[in-house]
C-alpha cells in the first residue's frame, strides 16, 4: 500500500505534510515541510530495503 507523500501551502502562509488524505503535520515553513517529506521518504526507503 503505497501512499503519496507531499507538500501543500495553506492560505496562511504556511505548509502543511499529507500522507494520502492524512495531515501528517501543519503550520511549518516550506523549508521544514520539505525536509519532513524527506525524512519520511528516507524512512520508507529503509523499510522497503530492510524488509525486503
């Protein structure tokens, strides 16, 4: 079950992390959102390498 991970503006200025139709976490700055999102695909990388 795969699911897109990404970034999107809100109307206040901030970013908010969605995971499929899930907010993973809101009112960050888009440099923080982006790093989030890279952290998570790195996590979900070593999963699928490590699990196979």
């Amino acid at each position: 079950m795969s699911e897109t991970i990404r970034v999107c503006p809100t109307q206040d200025g901030t970013y908010t992390v969605y995971r499929g139709n899930l907010a993973l976490i809101s009112g960050l700055t888009r440099l923080q959102a982006e790093r989030y999102e890279a952290s998570i695909a790195r996590q979900r990388s070593g999963l699928l390498t490590a699990g196979g």
